[in-house]
C-alpha cells in the first residue's frame, strides 16, 4: 500500500490506471457527476487538478481497491480498504 496521495498518484499513473481532470469543477455536484460517470467509463482511478475553493488536488479512489465482486456495468467498483 502506497504512503501518501502523491506515491499513490504515481503509482497509479505508473500503471495506467489514473485519469487526471483538468478543468475545473464545482465540488456539490460536478465533482460527484464526472467521477460517477468516469468511474463507469474506465474504472480507472480519478484525479480532480482544480476543484473550486480548494488549494489540494482531490483523488477519492487514492486509498480503495477495486472489488473484485463487481459485475460489469455496475455503479462504482471501488471498496474501502
């Protein structure tokens, strides 16, 4: 398990498993809508660059795993570690 959000950024870019969001994007809903929608389009870890009224990058699959359980199509396909 990665030590940090940044050795698990690169750990995750490292093996192409990372999206990176560029724009900015407003934290009550937009923020929820792109990564429900790239959660379903890649599975891949999300990585929001700009989030309004915030300083810090946000990953919120940094620290879960993929759940192996899930079935394609499904919502989500992260579980806490």
């Amino acid at each position: 398990m990665e030590k940090n959000l940044n050795s698990c950024v690169k750990f995750l870019e490292n093996n192409g498993q990372l999206v990176r969001v560029q724009e900015r994007l407003s934290p009550y809903y937009e923020v929820a809508a792109a990564l429900r929608y790239l959660e379903q389009k890649s599975g891949k870890a999300v990585l929001f660059e700009k989030i309004q009224g915030y300083e810090e990058r946000g990953c919120p699959e940094a620290y879960q795993e993929p759940d192996p359980d899930r079935k394609e199509g499904e919502d989500g396909g992260f579980r806490d570690r």
